[in-house]
C-alpha cells in the first residue's frame, strides 16, 4: 500500500495513541459523571425539600385546627382545679358542722320524768390528731379537726334516786345507736344547794363526741 503525500506532510492527522484516547475520555466522562450525580442529587432534595414542605403545612393546619380544642382544654382544666378547690373546701365545710337534730331526739327520748333538763349548749374546739398521710401511706402527720362536746345541766331531788336516774340516762345514751359509736366518754358531775328549805342537786354532763377525721 502507497501512500501519496499531496501536501508534504502537512495535511496528514497523526495517529491517536491509546493513551491519548484515554485521557480524552477521562476529560470528557468523569465531568459529565459528576454533573449527572449532581443533578440527580439536587432532584432528589428538591423532591424530598417539597414533601417536607407539605408535611410542614400539614402540620400547620392541624395546629390551626387544633388550637380551638386546646384553649378549650386549659379552660377545662382550669374549671376541674376550681371545682376541686369547692369540693375540698366544702367537705371541710361539712366536717366542721353537724346536724344535731337526732342527737336531741335521742336525748330527749331517754330523759329521766324525774329530772329536769335545765341547760343545753354545744362546745366546738378544734383538736390536732395523728393521722395517715394521704400522699404516703406510710407516714403519720399532725391534723386539726375539730372536736364537739354537748353539756347538758339536769336539775332534781337530792337522793339517791336522782343518781340513779343519773346513771341510767348516761348508759343509755352510751348504747343509743345514734350516740354511741360517736361518742367518746359523757363524765357527769353534781352539785348539791338549798333552795329554800328543799335541797336540790344539779347534774353537769358532757357528751363529748369522737373528733371527725
């Protein structure tokens, strides 16, 4: 084969060597390779930016839709804390005041015929007892309550009848099942004066009542 040179040389490519091809592919492919990875990379975040923007205004909403409910809720709560204030406050209430309606039928109906009921009064006194711990059921605290005492005043005719009309008015009311689980002692004391030339005796007893924890 005959090669003819019409231009002397000047017109003729030189040959490509292997490794000519190579570095020019290199050139060309690894530029091309990281911007299609860049590409693909900043599609992807694109994509992923866009699906947390629209968690983010779902989000949005339902706090928006939500915030009704929640105002709602701390006004709830701010009524159950106040009606649990009147509820304490009102069992305290109860606590500190009893009815006293059958505890004056029950002494009324055991009075002796031979005795007169002179005086009837009410004492209230607050007292401090030991209790168990509400928040830890395994400690004792000091508590004020408060502690009820009737005195009754019975007048009569000094004797021993009148003691023992006395002394069976007192048992009475300490069996009475209105009175007796809540009474915790009724000591009676007595004093004897002349009312003319009559000698008379007065009775002092006090029902004092078990305090109310």
């Amino acid at each position: 084969m005959f090669t003819i040179d019409l231009l002397k040389g000047q017109g003729i490519p030189a040959r490509s060597r292997p490794e000519g091809i190579i570095a020019t592919a290199v050139t060309i492919v690894v530029p091309l390779a990281i911007a299609i990875t860049m590409t693909g990379v900043y599609v992807t975040n694109r994509i992923v930016l866009n699906i947390q923007e629209q968690e983010i205004s779902g989000y949005q909403k339902k706090v928006v839709e939500l915030s009704d409910a929640m105002q709602a809720h701390k006004l709830y709560e701010q009524h159950k804390g106040t009606i649990k204030q009147r509820i304490a406050e009102t069992a305290q209430a109860i606590v500190a005041h009893d009815q006293w309606s059958d505890v004056l039928i029950t002494v009324v109906e055991n009075m002796p015929e031979s005795l007169v009921l002179e005086r009837m009064a009410v004492e209230l006194r607050t007292t401090r007892v030991r209790v168990t711990d509400s928040k830890d059921p395994g400690r004792k605290v000091d508590k004020s309550v408060p502690a009820r005492t009737l005195h009754l005043t019975l007048g009569g005719a000094a004797g021993e009848v009148s003691d023992r009309e006395v002394q069976a008015f007192r048992d009475r009311l300490r069996v009475s099942s209105i009175l007796g689980s809540r009474l915790e002692d009724i000591p009676v004391s007595q004093k004897v004066e002349m009312v003319g030339e009559r000698e008379v005796i007065t009775y002092e007893m006090k029902c004092i009542f078990r305090p109310r924890i």
